[in-house]
C-alpha cells in the first residue's frame, strides 16, 4: 500500500528530529526552517511537551468533552495567561481548517445572515467550508461549486472594503498570508476593516493558525494591530508538534450555538490538552517572545544586508521569525539547492521563499541558513543568461 500524496516527495528519509535540526537515514543534520509548515516552532520533541504526553499517556488518552479530565481544565486555566479577557470561551480541534469550519458557523449563527467576505490570495484549509474562504483560485477551481453567498475581494485594499455590507455574517482575514506569500497587511487596511465591520455588524474572524503562538514576535499577529477580532483561530505551533487547533470568542458569540450544532470526536481530547498546557508553559517560562523578536530580527538584518540588493530578490518581508524572500523566478530549484546545503524551507505564493524556524536557532544557525541562500541564489544567477523585469 502507498500512502496518497498530497504534496510533491522531497526526497528526504527523516529518521531523528531534535530543537531546530533533523537528520536522515544517513546520519546528516538539517537545519529546518521548515517546522512542518510551522508547527514546530517550540523546536522538534520539546522535553517539556514530550513529559507532560507521556504523563498524559499513563493516565486518560481518550476523554470526549461530556466528561471533565484534569488536564482540560488546567489547560483551560494557563490558556487565560495568552489570550486577552474578551475571550472566555474556546473549543479545541484537529487542525486550522476544522477552527476556521466552525468560525463560519459561529458567524452566521450569531448574525443571521450568510455573506461571507475573504481575500485574494488567502489561504483557510482544504475542507469545503474553509476552501470556499480560500482566496486562490488554485485551491478551489478544482472543487467547484463551493458554499454560496462568499465573496473574495482585494487584500491591502481599503477601497475594496466597501464590500462588506449589511448582509455579511463574518469578514475572515490573516495579518501575515501565509501560504499566499507572506504578505503583511498595512495598518491603514486593518483599521479600515475593522471600522467597516463595526460599521455594518460583519464580525471579524482572524485567522492565526500560522501567525499565533508568538510566530511574529507577538503572542498574535493581530496585536501588531489596534485590533482585537470576535473570533480567534489559532493552530499549528500551539499545540508544540501535536495536532491540536483551538477558536477562542467571548461568551456571547459561544451562546450561539446550541448542543449536537457542532462537535469533534477528537477535539480536546486529553493528550492535545496535555501538550498545549505544556506548550503554553514553555512559552511563558522560556521568554519565546523576547528570544523570537531578538533572533527574528537578527535572521531580518542578515538576509537584507547579505541579499537585499541581489538581483534575483524582489523582496524581504515578514516579522518576527515568519519571513519570506521573494523572487524574480520560480522558486523550486532554490529550494531544491537549500535542501542540497541542508537546509529546510518551503514555498509560498508562486515566487516566494517562506522561511519558518523554531525560536531556538542561534546566531550560528542564522550564518548557515543565509550563507546556503546566498550560495543557491549566486548558483542560480550563474546558471541564467537573462533575468525578466519585474
């Protein structure tokens, strides 16, 4: 039996996985900047995660949310320590697209009206519901007709805000696109939408599977902003390379929704609650903030002062440690050659190197990692004859 691909193979045999490396079958150690599409940006089997699972483990594994367990409730209890006091009610699921599923069902539960507005270039998962939200056309062209009443409009646009009206339920936005390039959205955008929710009674979702957690040298994304949405979904590095993803709202948008309108075999089941209490104390006790604005803005400097000016490089964005390094080219064959000097990235967007390390990289790892982009950008100016214009 094969398993079904969803991605393209990398032709890397992973066998060992250790704070910000992993090795191959035959004993080479990668520096991963990777992280699973960020999920292990609390590093690769944290001691801390790893105790509290197997803890977790000799105790209750399978635990449905009719029955209280322990750990859910102390889970509960260090969650308030990362959220800000609006939002006392959470519920816990197996990934982003199953938080942004219930997102949508909260919106329009809570509005009675069914418009949804997303945005070009947006990515929310790969489920009908979060795909119908996805702004690229590539995610959602081949599943066609999607759920109605969606409409996508122009990111970083304030004058496309005029779309939200009096029919829309929920208006879904990320800070940083992620998948879309890593895109930051301009303050003057954020404080328009949200004016304009206000405005029309729209509520706003913010999408913070990949920027939450303390990704951009914020707790969430949305604090770089004077913004604070109705709902919150976070995922990925929460759960400290556990499956875990989590919506957090405020007593009155939770009211809506009545028993058997919602539910998850797994969701919050013990060991997810396990891990993300453990991760959560990781965050506060390790100083993931200070260290993730420190390193991320020391890994910032070093790739403008080394690449900004090199000819094959159109941009580099991000914050914290969510950085991209868009080019004037396709980017595969440069992540090919990082894989080669053994170093992980991925792509985002259509030309856009997405660069996503754990918190733990060092001054060293910085040196390595721009040193192979350097080296793979210099070997693939060499190997062209013409460079388009942008």
């Amino acid at each position: 039996m094969e398993y079904i691909r969803f991605y393209e193979d990398r032709g890397l045999y992973v066998v060992k996985a250790e704070g910000q490396y992993v090795w191959d079958l035959n004993g080479l150690r990668y520096l991963d900047f990777h992280t699973g599409h960020g999920v292990a940006f609390l590093g690769h089997r944290n001691p801390r995660i790893i105790e509290a699972l197997k803890r977790q483990m000799e105790e209750v594994i399978t635990a449905p949310p009719s029955f209280r367990v322990k750990i859910r409730d102390e889970m509960l209890q260090i969650l308030e320590k990362i959220f800000p006091n609006k939002y006392t009610h959470m519920a816990m699921f197996n990934s982003g697209s199953e938080g942004v599923e219930i997102a949508i069902k909260l919106v329009r539960k809570a509005t009675g009206r069914k418009k949804l507005v997303a945005f070009t270039n947006s990515f929310h998962g790969r489920t009908l519901g979060a795909l119908s939200i996805t702004g690229n056309a590539r995610y959602r062209r081949p599943f066609e007709p999607l759920i109605p009443h969606v409409e996508i409009i122009q990111y970083n646009d304030v004058s496309s805000l005029d779309k939200i009206d009096g029919e829309t339920a929920g208006v879904i936005v990320e800070v940083i696109q992620g998948e879309g390039g890593v895109i930051v959205a301009n303050k003057e955008f954020i404080k328009a939408l949200k004016e304009r929710a206000n405005s029309t009674g729209a509520l706003i979702v913010i999408d913070e599977v990949q920027t939450g957690f303390g990704r951009t040298g914020k707790i969430w994304g949305f604090q770089h902003y004077s913004i604070e949405p109705d709902i919150i979904v976070a995922g990925k590095a929460i759960g400290g390379g556990f499956p875990v993803s989590i919506v957090a709202t405020s007593s009155i948008l939770a009211s809506n929704l009545e028993y058997g309108e919602h539910g998850s075999t797994f969701g919050g089941n013990p060991l997810a609650c396990a891990a993300v209490k453990a991760s959560v104390e990781v965050f506060l006790e390790d100083n993931v903030l200070e260290k993730t604005e420190s390193i991320g803005k020391i890994l910032y400097d070093k790739l403008y002062s080394t690449l900004g000016e090199h000819r094959l490089i159109r941009e580099i964005r991000g914050l914290g440690l969510m950085l991209g390094v868009d080019l004037r080219i396709n980017p595969s064959s440069v992540i090919k050659c990082l894989q080669d000097k053994r170093v992980l990235a991925l792509r985002a967007g259509t030309t856009t190197i997405r660069l996503l390390p754990p918190y733990l990289i060092t001054l060293e790892d910085v040196e390595w990692g721009v040193r192979a982009l350097a080296q793979c950008l210099n070997e693939e100016l060499s190997s062209r004859t013409t460079i388009r214009p942008s």
